[in-house]
C-alpha cells in the first residue's frame, strides 16, 4: 500500500544528518534545541544506527517535537503502516516495515497495521509503468484476510519469542484494522467536497511518477490518480479516532506520505510525521515483490519454512551484517562479534545462519524453524535421523515437484517393486538395470540389488515414508499405507 520519492516538492530530513547522526551527540544545537548524552541517544537514532529507518518527514517538526514525544517516559505515540493485498500473502518486501513497527511496539507505542481492502481495488501507481489488476470486492476482502492473518502471526511470534520485557517495559500495543471499514462508507461527493477539496493538484501532477505515467501511451486512470488522496484520508482517519501521528512505509511511499501530511495538517492545524524504510532489493537491483516476480512470501503454503531460511543463508558476505541490523533484534555489539568470529571462520557461514533462523523464528515460529532445519539437513547433509522425524508437508514443501504417491506396503515387497509402482523407471530390462548400475537411491542410501525385499527402518523409515531419489535430482516421495503404529515407530 502506498508515489517515488525523487523530486519531492517538499524536504525531507534523511538518516545520518544532524540529529538523526548515531554519534554521542543525537541532537546537535540548533533553534535552541538541547543536546542528549551518547547515553540518552533516542529512539530515532537507534534506528537509523541499525539503517531501519532512512527519512524523516517534514524535518523542522521531527527536530523540534518528535523527538520529544519520543523521549523515554513521555505517554506513547500511535504509528501506523498500510499493506494493500494484492496478493493473499505478505512477502519479504513487507518485512522491514513490519520492523520498523515492532521497533515502536518494543519502545512502548502502540502500532496500527492497516489493510488496505479498499485502496487495493485502486492500485497503487507508485513505481509502476501499467495500471495493476481491478480486484472485486470479494477478491480484495479474501486477500485482506490473507494479510491480516500474516500480520496477527509475525506479531504473536515477536510477543512470544522475541519479546522478554525486560524491567517490565511495556510492549506497545497492537491494532489491526482495514480501511474498507470507513471508505466504503464514504461516498463520492462527501469526499471530493471534504478530503479532496484541501489536496492540491499540482503536488500531485509534479512527481515524476505520476508524470511519466501521464504522458505514457497507457496513460493513467482517474482511481489510480485519486489513489494518494485515499491513502492520506487513511492518515486523516486515523489520526482522528486512533491518535495517529507516524505513517511509517517503504521509501517509494514517502509521496503519498507527503499527500497524507498535507491533509491531516490542513485539516487539524497539527503536525504529523512520515518515516520511510529502505526498500529490499535482489542483486539486480529490483524491488523483491510480487510485480518483480521474484516474492519470497510469508505464507507457508506459497514459501515453506526452508525456502524462506534458505533465502536469507544465501545473502552474500557484502551484505549480511546490513541484513542482521535491518531483519533482526540483535543488539549492535553481538552483531560485530558475529561478523569477527565470521572473519576467523566463513566456511561456518555463522552470520548467514543466523540472519535465516532469526527471519524464520519470527515470520513461522519456533516449529517453522526446527523444520526448516530438518529440511536442510535431510537435502544437503544426507541426514537420516532428520529425514525420518519429517512430516508429510514437510517432505512435500522440501521436495516440492516429486511425485506424492501412496502405496499398500505387502510381504516381500522388493526393490524393484517400489520404483515400478512408483512409475519410478521403466519396464523391462532397463529399470532393472538402473538399479543394478547404482542409479536408484532410497533415503539417502544407493541400492543395487532389485530383488532385495524393502525393510522398515532402513528403506521405510520410522514415519512410514521412504524418499526414492533415481539418478541426481528426480525424487518421488512414497507414503506406506496400512503400517500399524509399532511398525512406524520400530
């Protein structure tokens, strides 16, 4: 949810300047503001020490009052970050937000994470070259749902696992909310005549953006256009009945933060702030999503738990301790001794092990890791023990083009009948021979004798599945039907 950054009509404060700087000083003098000991250094610059948070909007405002609202024992403040579905799923572009508002819910403010079920039917032209899909109003609340149950989840597992109160620090509290509930309600005229009478068009016509798509053979569509001024009736709506003083997003979103900026404070006569987050890209430099086709999502049924663990193992040495200050609550200083014992042993990989099962315990819980975990281990370390604890989804999601097949175990059941009824090899003479060249493997052992009768615990392993692997990669995946409970456990 949520136009490019470049050429902003107005400024913005970026991280690493004045009192976003992580030096002893957080604040430096200016307009008569005080100074912070290296001690006292604030939320904000903690953050943007990590590289979380990137702009600050306007900048004057956040120098002279959101520091102080966010100043150790001072009432919390609420922020709130918006996730248009436009898929069922988040994906690991969403990650960093949802960071950024689970760093607010650790310092003691509450956080509104808001679905955006009406705006997603608009689309959100930011960075686009076409017009995104028209949803209905059935597709867009089925999406919505997806989200909200992907947000309730990463948020339990932070309260859950991450979470210790230390000295009785109040975790901030949570609300989920969706914008269909107040904009379906608002009617056309009602809103043009309200909200949309104090949004100027030229801001909006002068970002490049917008401009780009204007002048475009495809052109743009009226709701795409309007899609800004939704997204700050959302600000405004919020800041009305929650309190809302922080939109937090992506940093393509700072515009349509701006448009929510100029609303509110034309309508309020108070100021209201924009955080932006660095946008995750891959190694070509596109936005991971799902418009880029490359998403990593954070649903088990789209990305299993190994997948999402295997992603970040992969990250590159360049990047991976920016990786562990952005996805993960590790304190600074572990950080750089992980990174030394790194440069004593990169065969261990520890840092890139590390960034994964942090990622994984928080996005699918302490049970996603221990399976991503077993899946590793079971497809690159040839693990035995491993691979006979792993369920059937586990096996389906690790193997995931194998066939699935089903079979009555019968006495005598040989070799050679498996890989036949698992139409595993072919008929005759060559299938027999592929198993006696030592092309046929059944969990992780090579078999070579066809006529060898299948023996539970060694070709049926204790969870009464046997992982049959001919030549290097094409595995078929076999369920033994009708074992009794001591045979599956033998």
């Amino acid at each position: 949810m949520r136009l490019s950054p470049t050429k902003m009509a107005a400024p913005v404060l970026r991280a690493g300047r004045r009192w976003l700087s992580a030096e002893t000083r957080v604040l430096r003098p200016r307009r008569g503001l005080h100074e912070q000991r290296a001690k006292e250094k604030g939320f904000l610059a903690s953050q943007c020490e990590r590289g979380l948070f990137q702009e600050v909007f306007p900048p004057q405002a956040a120098e002279e009052q959101l520091l102080r609202l966010l100043e150790p024992g001072r009432p919390p403040i609420a922020v709130y970050c918006g996730f248009d579905p436009t898929a069922d799923s988040l994906h690991a572009g969403h990650l960093l937000p949802i960071l950024g508002l689970l760093h607010f819910q650790r310092a003691g403010h509450d956080v509104i994470a808001l679905v955006g079920g009406a705006t997603a039917r608009l689309g959100d032209p930011s960075g686009r070259t076409q017009a995104r899909e028209t949803l209905s109003e059935e597709e867009a609340r089925a999406r919505a749902e997806g989200l909200r149950e992907g947000l309730e989840r990463i948020f339990r597992h932070h309260r859950e696992l991450f979470w210790g109160g230390a000295g009785g620090a109040r975790l901030g509290r949570l609300t989920l909310l969706d914008n269909a509930s107040w904009l379906a309600r608002e009617t056309v005229l009602g809103f043009l005549c309200g909200a949309g009478g104090r949004l100027r068009m030229g801001t909006l016509l002068s970002r490049q953006s917008c401009r780009a798509r204007l002048e475009s053979p495809e052109g743009m569509g009226l709701a795409e256009f309007l899609y800004p001024a939704l997204q700050a009736y959302d600000f405004l709506h919020l800041r009305r009945h929650h309190g809302c003083l922080v939109q937090l997003g992506g940093a393509d979103q700072m515009g349509n933060i701006m448009s929510g900026y100029e609303l509110v404070s034309k309508v309020t006569g108070e100021d209201v702030f924009g955080i932006t987050v660095p946008l995750i890209t891959n190694t070509v430099g596109n936005k991971l999503g799902k418009s880029a086709g490359n998403a990593v999502w954070l649903n088990r049924n789209k990305t299993s738990p190994f997948e999402l663990y295997q992603f970040f193992v992969r990250q590159p040495d360049n990047i991976v301790k920016r990786y562990l200050k952005l996805f993960t609550f590790l304190p600074l200083p572990e950080i750089d001794h992980i990174m030394e014992m790194h440069a004593k042993e990169p065969e261990k990989w520890g840092p890139q092990k590390r960034l994964a099962a942090e990622v994984t315990k928080l996005v699918h819980g302490k049970e996603g890791l221990e399976s991503a975990k077993r899946s590793t281990r079971a497809l690159y370390y040839s693990d035995i023990a491993a691979l006979e604890t792993m369920s059937d989804q586990e096996l389906q999601e690790l193997f995931s083009e194998a066939p699935y097949v089903e079979l009555l175990l019968e006495p005598g059941t040989t070799v050679l009948d498996l890989c036949r009824k698992a139409n595993a090899i072919a008929d005759g003479p060559r299938g027999y021979r592929d198993i006696t060249s030592g092309g046929v493997s059944i969990n992780h052992v090579k078999v070579t004798d066809p006529d060898a009768i299948l023996v539970l615990g060694q070709h049926i392993l204790r969870n009464g599945l046997s992982l049959l692997r001919i030549g290097k990669r094409n595995y078929y995946i076999v369920k033994w039907l009708q074992l009794s409970h001591e045979e599956q456990i033998c």
